[in-house]
C-alpha cells in the first residue's frame, strides 16, 4: 500500500515542472512564458491555472458558426476572435470563447491577450466542466471589467440557446436582455440576425 508520503511523491514526479506555479502565484503575463510542451488552452481565473478540457463537436461547431456570423455582420473596425485571452488584472486572464475586439481586421496578428477595454462582446460556451466559470464566475469579471456585452451559450436537447446580457451602468452587473431559442435578432453591440440552428449547420 502506498502511503501518502509516497503518494505526493509519485504525483511530483509525474507532474511537469511548469505545472507549479511561481512563489507569489500565477499572473497574466505567466501565460506568455509558458514552455511549448504546455496545453495550448489555458487561462487565469482568481489566480487558479486552468487547464480546458478537450471541445466537444457542439461546442466547436457553435463557435466556428458564430465567428462567420459575427465576422459577416461586425462593421468595419471590429475584429471577431476565437480561444483568445483577454487580460482584466494582475490575476485575471481568462478566455472567452468568442470576442468582438475593436481592432481592424488582420492587424495585430502577433498579440495574445486583449484588454478588456477593446472587448465589445464576449461569449462563453458552456461545457459540462466549465458550467460554474461559464454561469457565474467568469462573467461577473467580465461586468467589473466594463465588457458591455456578454453572451452564453447552452447546449438544450442538443440545441444552442443564446443567453444575452447587457452590462447595467447603474449596478456594474449584467442584465438579461432575452433568451434566444429560434432566432437571435439583434441591434446591440451591431445589427445581427441568425436562425438559432444555423449555429450548428
């Protein structure tokens, strides 16, 4: 039987040496000097690393869907990105889904992260083990951000059903604006309009 001494040790001998954070913790900036053997996806919540689960069909086809959409009705200046970070503080990166960024389409090809200041619109795809961040954590760190737009996305019978939020200047929280089942018709960030089941053409 093996102890708990030698448990703790088997486990640091299997765990890579990058997987340990820093003495003072995790920052955003620790993303950028991440070895090439780390996950690709990853992202800062409250300081906690976190390591994203592999996608699954719904979710990779939600978001291939809506990055067209978004990218076909974006005006000029407004760039739609997908699985990139956006910086809110010291020990927040997180990675939306999908982003509305200002910043004109093609530039800025070496960046990794946004400031959430150039975020219009954030979107989160629910997973079964992200459902907590997706739900509560991550968009109430968007809102203290100043991302005025948020969207989550759910899988119902194996159908998306849009969530849509505006942020409330008054409360400094997001407000449902509807839940979109058939048709998501919109004015805000930008006019755009989508039979909910192209998302999974």
């Amino acid at each position: 039987m093996t102890t708990d001494s030698e448990g703790d040790e088997m486990t640091a001998e299997v765990l890579p040496s990058w997987f340990y954070p820093p003495a003072d913790g995790w920052v955003a900036e620790d993303l950028d000097r991440l070895p090439p053997e780390a996950p690709r996806r990853l992202e800062l919540v409250d300081g906690a690393l976190i390591v994203m689960s592999p996608q699954t069909k719904f979710h990779m086809r939600v978001i291939d869907n809506l990055t067209r959409v978004l990218r076909s009705a974006a005006p000029e200046g407004l760039d739609v990105v997908r699985e990139m970070t956006v910086t809110l503080g010291r020990r927040q990166r997180p990675e939306p889904d999908v982003m509305v960024v200002r910043e004109p389409p093609g530039t800025g090809l070496e960046r990794t992260t946004y400031r959430p200041e150039e975020v219009v619109l954030a979107v989160e795809v629910v997973s079964p083990d992200s459902e907590e961040r997706d739900r509560k954590v991550k968009p109430e760190r968007y809102a203290q951000a100043g991302i005025r737009h948020f969207w989550r996305i759910e899988n119902e019978n194996s159908l998306p059903v849009v969530h849509v939020y505006e942020l409330d200047d008054t409360t400094g929280a997001y407000v449902p604006i509807g839940i979109e089942r058939e048709k998501l018709r919109l004015m805000a960030p930008f006019p755009v309009t989508v039979t909910i089941r192209e998302l999974l053409s």
